[in-house]
C-alpha cells in the first residue's frame, strides 16, 4: 500500500505528466552546465541566431523609449504594429488580411499555445509530420488533444505525402501542421509539393491547418517560399499562418510573433492571451514594426552566411564514417542519420544503441551537444543548429569527425 502524501507536500497537475521541460532546453542546459565546470563544450542545441539584433532595430525601440511607449498597450499588438504585418502578408506572400485577422504576441511559440488553447477539445486530434519541433507534441498535449505523429521519410525530404496524411486523418483530426523550411529537418514545400497535401485537408472540413513560416527568409539555392493559404486560397478561411521576428532578424529575445487567420480563431485566441501575458512587450513591439517595413537587405545577407555554414557542415558529416547527411533547403539545422554508428563501441566501452546514446557521446567524451532525432519525432537522426560561428561549426565538425573514427 501506497504511503499517503503529506499535506504540504507539491502536488503537480495531471496535465504535466506527460511532458516536461523542452529536451533540447534540458540538453543546452546539461552542455553549458560542463562549460561552466571548465570543459570546452561547443553547444549547437538551440536554434538561435548568433547574429545581432540589426542596428536600425534597436534605434527604433530606443527611441520607442524615449517617447514613453512603455505601457501596456492593445492585447494583441499596437495598430502600428498591425499595419507592418498587415503590409508584410500582402507584400512577401500575396495574403490580404484585414486587421482584426492579425495577431501578436509573446514570441511565435505563444501565438501557437494560444490557437491550441482557444480551439483544442479533450481528445481532438493534431497531426504532426515528423521530424516536428518538440514543442508541437507537448502543447497538443497541455491543450487536452492527441498528438497523431506521422513520420516522414528521408527519401521523400522529410515531406508529408498525400497519402500519408489522408490516412492519418479521422473524424476527431482538428489541426494539421505544416513547418516550412522546417526544424529540425530544414526541409522546405515548393508550391508544387505543398498542393497535393493541401488538396487532402481541403477535402475534409473538419480539419484546419498551422502554417508555422517562421523560418520563411532562411531559404536557399534561389528557392522561392510558398506559404499554404498563398498556394490554395480556399482554405484561407481554415488556415492560421504564424511567422514572427526572431530567426530572420535575431530578435530571440524580443519575445514577438505573430499570426493570421480567420476573425473567429483570432478573436478566440485574444481571449486566451488576456489571462495569460496581456499585450506584448511594447519596446518589442515597435521594434518589430522596424524589422518588417525597414531595409531587408541584412536578412539577404546572413541568409547568404548560414548557407555558406550548411554546406560545411553538410560536407564535414558526410565525411564522418557511419553518419550520412541530406542538404537541407532553409532553416539553419542539418538532420543527419547516424544509423551507421549505431551497434559501435566507444573507446570508453559504451555500446551506441540509439540516436541518443550517440550524442551523449558526442557531449561527453567530445564535447560537443547536438540533439537526438529521438525527441524531435524521429530517430536515429541528431540535429545540429548551425547557426554559429564559423570558427566554432569547424571545430565541432572536426571533433565529430574524430568521435566516429574511435568507434569500434
């Protein structure tokens, strides 16, 4: 019999039984937890741009400052502020919204939670093609839906077929997600590729679709981004497409996103936000409507910069015995197999049975913390955010390389 708890004891909420603090979070912890005990860890776990915040984007919020826009402002982004994206839609991606269409908040993450929140049952259902940021699943899960993974091979780009995903879909399906360019595969839909898919969800009208596109201006080799309600306008009505600042103009830290859909969804979602963060930040704000009408020409720029760090690293993994390495089309992440490795010994005496067993290696006897495909949907695969120095991805790669010839 099971001893009774105390009273004051911490009693969790069921709804956390499931999930637990982001596993890359968790592993960028770990690595920079050996950094601080004096190792030489080079952490390329979390997707953050190593680049500045564009300088005319920090005069605009000091002189927002300066004005005295530091108070609360409307709950879902100043009308400036709606404006800038109203004009970003029309002009990068064909898309007219009207501004109770638009929303904003606290990072692109939140405008996710709160389309979840605002329109998720207990056991509705929310397709995830995989490889998937972990985040997706665990507020699927927070929400009360079912997260239904489909995995997506690499013979195919990483990219949900047709087929796949009219199987997947059942009278409960709610949402369907689609990342493009995506974390953490990099893989990227072209119009032709993203029609047929889009034709399935069209066909039931139950289902509704997340375009997340923030990695939208991280797109390479002269490839052309397509964004779903641009491609087929008849599920605009069905369709929330999220983007916001952080990866095309190193704002991580700004905490804005935003998004765009149907007045309903967005009005459901402000209701959500009300009791959770209010407005966002209203310096971030206005610093946000610098980055989307200002010059763009940085953003062509470091785009330029993470390609030329996508093909060392694409290079330098398939150079490494028993790993293997697609080019990806955007984003700032290789997805590399590591099923040659596995069933190898380390020097150490440690069997690699998993993606995960690997990149524990990877840390601890080489210093170098990468994520395991396992947490992001599937496996054995591991990600690397190349979105760090140069220096840094040479030295990483070398000590990879090194990490596969000692295996026995």
């Amino acid at each position: 019999m099971n001893a009774p708890i105390p009273a004051t004891a911490f009693r969790a909420a069921d709804r956390l039984g499931a999930i637990g603090v982001s596993e890359i979070v968790r592993l960028t912890q770990e690595a920079n937890q050996l950094k601080r005990q004096g190792q030489p860890v080079i952490v390329l776990g979390l997707g953050e741009p190593d680049f500045d915040t564009p300088a005319h984007i920090l005069e605009a919020a000091q002189q927002a400052m300066a004005r005295g826009e530091t108070h609360y402002t409307v709950l879902d982004g100043t009308a400036e502020l709606k404006a800038a994206i109203q004009h970003k839609f029309k002009h990068d991606n064909g898309l007219d919204f009207q501004l109770n269409e638009i929303t904003a908040g606290a990072g692109a993450k939140q405008i996710l939670y709160n389309a979840l929140m605002a329109s998720v049952n207990p056991g509705d259902e929310v397709i995830l093609p995989a490889p998937y940021w972990t985040s997706y699943a665990d507020m699927v899960l927070i929400a009360g839906g079912v997260p239904v993974v489909v995995p997506c091979t690499e013979a195919n780009g990483f990219r949900i077929t047709p087929e796949q995903l009219e199987a997947a879909i059942t009278p409960r399906t709610r949402w369907v997600f689609i990342n493009s360019p995506s974390n953490p595969s990099g893989a990227a839909y072209s119009a032709e590729q993203l029609l047929p898919v889009l034709d399935v969800v069209e066909r039931h009208p139950q289902v509704w679709l997340l375009a997340d596109d923030i990695y939208e201006h991280i797109l390479y080799d002269g490839r052309a981004f397509a964004t779903p309600a641009a491609v087929l306008p008849s599920l605009r009505d069905r369709t929330l497409t999220v983007n916001g600042v952080s990866k095309a103009y190193a704002m991580t830290g700004w905490r804005l996103g935003y998004g765009a859909g149907p007045k309903a969804l967005i009005a459901a979602m402000a209701v959500v936000q009300s009791q959770a963060t209010s407005c966002p930040s209203s310096i971030s704000q206005a610093a946000a409507v610098a980055a989307l009408t200002g010059p763009q020409d940085v953003v062509r720029e470091r785009c330029q910069a993470f390609q030329d760090r996508r093909d060392l690293v694409v290079a330098s993994l398939n150079a490494s015995p028993g790993l293997r390495c697609r080019v990806p089309e955007g984003a700032f992440y290789t997805f590399a197999s590591c099923e040659g490795v596995l069933g190898r010994t380390t020097p150490g005496g440690m069997l690699l049975r998993t993606d995960a067993d690997f990149c524990a290696y990877l840390l601890r006897e080489h210093h170098v913390a990468v994520v395991p495909g396992g947490v992001l949907g599937l496996a054995p695969y591991f990600r690397i955010s190349y979105a760090a120095s140069t220096a840094d991805l040479q030295e990483a790669c070398a000590r990879i390389q090194r990490a596969c010839q000692a295996l026995f």
